[in-house]
C-alpha cells in the first residue's frame, strides 16, 4: 500500500462474535487516506487503510509523531523569508515552490523523496543567519530519521486492509451504522459456517474461508477531508488475484465457470441450519470468499439484500444437486423438484461430475480423508433440519394419517410453497428452463409444501384436486387435515362436502369444529371479504339437526339459532335476524 499521504487516526475497532452473538471494542491506530478511493462499485468506494492493533508505548510515539510534522512551518522552525524560500526552490529543486508548502512535511518533500542528499546543506542559503540554518539543518536530520523509524514500524506491524464504505453522503451517520453492524455481523455468521463445513463429517474434498470483518470507528473531531458524513467504516483484508462470482442472492448461478465448492456450501449452510438462512452471493478468489449475503426464511435481518424465501427458491430452482459431487459425497439431502423443471445438464456438467466423483473414490482421497479425519474438528453439532416424508405417495395423494406431518412448518416447506407461487405467476427465472407443464410444478411443490407442514398448500392441494377430472376423491381428505391443523376454513369445506354427500353426521362435526377454530377476523371482516360468519354456520348447523332428525334434534337447532340470532345482532344484519326469528318461531310452534 501506498504510504504518502495517509493520515494517522487513533481509533475505535468494533468486533462480532458470531459465537456469543456479542459485541466487543478496542482502541487501534489506522492509516488512511480518505481522499483518494482505490475502488469503486455500484454501492460503496474502498479505501487502503493500514491497522496496527496492539498500541504500545511505540504506536503512540508513531501517532504523536504523525502530528508533530503536521505543525505549522513557523512553529517548528525559525522564520523564512517567501522569496528566500522560491528562489530555493527555483535553483535547487528546479521547480516552482508549491502553493502548498506551509508544513513541515511540505516544505522537506524533496528530502524525503531519496531520503537524504546534499541537497540539505544547502539549507543556508534560505536563511541570513548560519545559527539558524544549522538548527533547521539539525531539524531536518532529526525529522528525516524519525521518519524513516515511523514507516519501517508501520511496515513491520501493521497489516494492510480494504475499508468499505457507502455511497450516502445525505444519509446521517446513525442511519448507516446499523447497516454496518449487518453487514458485518453477516460475514462473520458465515465465516463461523465455513469453519463448520471445513469440519464436517465426511469432510469436503476442499475448505474454504470466508474473510474477517470489523467496523472501524474514526474521531469525531478529525480535521482530515474526505467522508465527512461517515465515522464508520467496514474493513477486511487487502487480498490479490483473479476475483469471479459464483452465485447471487436472486438465484443466479454461474454455468460457464463450472465449479462445486461454491454452490456445494450454499447447500450446506441451508441443511446445516435447518433450512433457517442461506449464504448466496458467493464470490472471491479461489476458496477465499468475501462479501456473501444471507437469505433467512422469514426475510428478517442481515440488511436489505436479505431476498428471503424468493432468493433460497430461486436459488434450489437453479442448483443441481445431481450433478455436483461434493453434496452428494457429504451425504446432504437433496431438496425434490418436478421432473422436467430444469434443463438437462450440458456435457461439460456431466465431464465435471465424472472427474469429481471419479477423485472421490480414489485411493488418495480416500487417504487424505482418513488424515483429515483424525485432525480435531469443530463441535458442529447434528443437521438441525427435519425432512418432508414423500414415502410412496404420488404427487397430490394426501397421507393416510397426519401424524407425520409436521406440526409447524418446515423451512423447506415455506421455499416448495415459494416456487409453486413463481410458477404459477410465471416468474422469468423459473421458467427459462422449465420443460415441465406449470401445472405439474405447481402441483408438485403444493403437495411438498403440504406435506411440510404448511396449511394454506393443503387447502391449495384440494382446490386442485377439484378440479381434476375424473375426481380422485383427495380434496375432502387434504381439508380434513388442514382442519386437524386448525384451519377454519377447511374445517367448513369439509363440512359442505360431507353435507352434499348426505353425511349429516361428520358435517355436523366440523361445522362445530369451525365455530371453536379462529381465523382472527370478525365476522364484520368476514362479510366485508365475503367469507362464513359465524351466524351462518349456526344456521347449517340448525338445519342438519332437523334434518337428521327434528324431534331429538329441535331443542339443539333452536340453541343455534338464537346464537345465530346474537351474531347477526352483532354485524346489524336485520334482515337476517327477522329470517332467524321466523324460523325459531315455526320450530317452538312445532314443539
């Protein structure tokens, strides 16, 4: 890295670990130039910034040091006379004197330039007094050895790094600084999930790292030009090479570059946590990665390029498992597409599968496997994830029983309900290679979902059935288990189905099931969205009870009634309340 020109702050460095999800702070020297950016991309400018972290008693000589050359050319050293000091520079230095010599630093630039010459004992000849020239002579020894003492320190101890900062000079400091903290705290989540892929049983054919992150807190009162908006700054390390990008977080995967590692950990961090996040955006140099972003399943932190449940579909959409050796290897379970809703793999996908699976079983993998696991690992830990159970169901056949159907539902449910949506809304990116019909893919993944554990795919999985024909019989089934679920809508779908099959009997059942299943709407909402309310069920439910049988039944059907009569009050339908009270009348007439 450059060293002219950069200023020496002393400053605070904020820390993540990912481990105890806790902050930590400490004092560091930086070196930067906030004048001059080295980069420059579609969201932030990068800055060369050297990092000395242990301040000792030797720093802080550097740091005072950086600030005593920093003072006024008059303050330092005797008077000169400006047209001594430009007919100095016109003879000896062979250039005009700069408008901006009025620092030390300034005014002995050509000294430092060779570090020393004789140029230096030439320094009289800007001064009328020989005293006074022999002291700034005797300055300028002193300043020159200093100065050679404060860059071989920085040299030797400090290490050079990237500071990253965004372009919102109008944004306020305190607005930036929690998308900092995301940012780093992100990197640092999958620097900790690199390390658990490295240490994974069976290990990877190759590790990987990601690079540390940290926030550098510069002074408020620096006097420094240059990011005047800005008091934080990301830093990582300086590193040189070939940078490619892998993947993206809007499920983009590069098919030209052909490699396994990249998107093999992408896969890894989604069944290593459970299908909770995902780390996409995979770019860097060879195995070093750098700048990756996190997709959580709810959407929820790690700043705004977090795409969420569209960004890990998208991204299961473009991934094939079948082709990548390294998953398959490690033993990760696949995650279930239709058939036909990717393109077939190119030739050179298959050669690369071939290669790598072919290393796989050889006899020095087998040896380096052996090593690598006997070296200690990481506690990772067991796959947090619980499976969809597909067992030898066809795709929209409902389980016999619900017991293993999972109770809340799975990530991996929310991503299959995800892509059934892009499909259905014709999404570019899903269907460029889809050779399946969208129907077959939207079916599919409903099921999946389903079968996860999401209630709402269940209820979509009977409306498809409905309209298949001939009928398989499976809508009635998918609403007695979304109603097992506590749904109340298809607790009253499963009632009508019943009612027009002549099952008063389980009709009644889940029309009373309804009635204590909440949907968190009024029935005021209700009417305003053209649902059930809660008096028309009562009025079903009064009607199936004479019909099944009006004698033992009456007591019961005019109890709902009234119930029906109180909820209609309730939304001030008059109507519906005088059509009520006519039909308790008739019915206590008959009694």
């Amino acid at each position: 890295f450059r060293q002219k020109h950069k200023a020496v702050y002393l400053c605070k460095e904020h820390l993540y670990r990912a481990t105890s999800n806790s902050w930590h702070k400490r004092k560091v020297l930086c070196r930067l130039n906030l004048n001059n950016p080295i980069g420059e991309g579609a969201m932030r400018r990068c800055y060369e910034i050297k990092i000395l972290r242990k301040v000792s008693k030797t720093d802080n000589w550097c740091f005072d040091f950086y600030h005593r050359i920093k003072l006024p050319l008059q303050d330092g050293l005797p008077l000169l006379s400006k047209e001594k000091v430009e007919e100095f520079y016109r003879n000896h230095c062979g250039s005009p004197m700069p408008t901006t010599a009025l620092t030390v630093e300034d005014f002995l630039s050509f000294f430092t330039q060779n570090k020393y010459d004789n140029r230096l004992e030439k320094l009289d000849l800007v001064f009328d007094d020989k005293k006074d020239a022999a002291d700034c002579c005797n300055r300028v020894r002193e300043y020159l050895k200093d100065r050679e003492k404060f860059y071989e320190h920085w040299n030797s101890k400090a290490l050079d790094y990237v500071a990253k900062v965004y372009k919102m000079q109008d944004r306020p400091d305190a607005r930036n600084f929690p998308l900092l903290k995301w940012d780093t705290k992100m990197q640092e989540v999958c620097k900790e999930l690199t390390l658990a892929y490295n240490a994974y049983n069976p290990p990877p054919p190759k590790s990987i790292d990601m690079l540390h992150m940290g926030l550098i807190e510069l002074p408020q009162n620096r006097k420094s030009k240059g990011l005047e908006h800005h008091n934080f700054l990301q830093y990582e390390a300086f590193i040189e090479g070939d940078f490619h990008k892998w993947n993206s977080n809007t499920g983009w995967i590069d098919d030209k570059v052909i490699r396994h590692t990249p998107h093999a950990f992408s896969f890894f961090s989604f069944r290593y946590t459970g299908g909770m996040l995902m780390v996409v955006d995979i770019q860097g140099i060879n195995n070093l990665f750098t700048d990756p972003q996190i997709c959580t399943f709810d959407g929820k932190g790690f700043g705004r390029g977090n795409s969420g449940l569209q960004g890990m579909a998208l991204f299961m959409n473009h991934f094939r498992y079948s082709t990548n050796p390294i998953v398959q290897y490690m033993g990760l379970k696949r995650f279930r597409l239709c058939e036909g809703e990717q393109s077939a793999p190119s030739d050179t996908e298959k050669q690369k599968f071939e290669e790598g699976m072919q290393y796989l079983r050889s006899q020095e993998w087998i040896r380096r496997s052996k090593v690598l696991a006997l070296s200690p690992q990481a506690d990772i830990g067991n796959i947090k994830c619980s499976y969809i159970r597909v067992g030898h169901l066809q795709v929209l056949e409902p389980p016999p029983t619900n017991d293993k159907i999972p109770r809340k539902p799975l990530p991996e449910a929310l991503i299959h309900r995800e892509l059934a949506l892009l499909h259905r809304d014709n999404h570019p990116d899903v269907i460029k290679n889809r050779s399946c019909s969208p129907e077959d893919a939207i079916s599919f993944h409903f099921w999946m979902a389903a079968l996860g554990g999401s209630v709402k795919s269940m209820n979509d999985c009977a409306r498809i059935c409905k309209s298949q024909k001939p009928t398989t019989g499976h809508e009635c089934k998918w609403y007695v288990i979304a109603s097992s679920f506590g749904d109340r809508s298809a607790s009253i779908k499963a009632a009508e189905i019943f009612a027009s099959k002549g099952n008063t009997r389980f009709a009644l059942i889940f029309y009373k099931k309804a009635l204590t299943q909440g949907d968190r709407l009024t029935d005021d909402v209700r009417c305003l969205f053209g649902k059930i309310c809660s008096y028309e069920i009562h009025i079903r439910i009064a009607g199936l009870l004479i019909e099944r049988n009006a004698d033992l039944n009456r007591d019961e059907a005019i109890l709902h009634l009234e119930k029906a009569k109180q909820a209609a009050q309730n939304v001030k339908h008059e109507q519906i309340v005088t059509e009520i009270e006519e039909k308790i009348q008739k019915l206590r007439q008959l009694n």
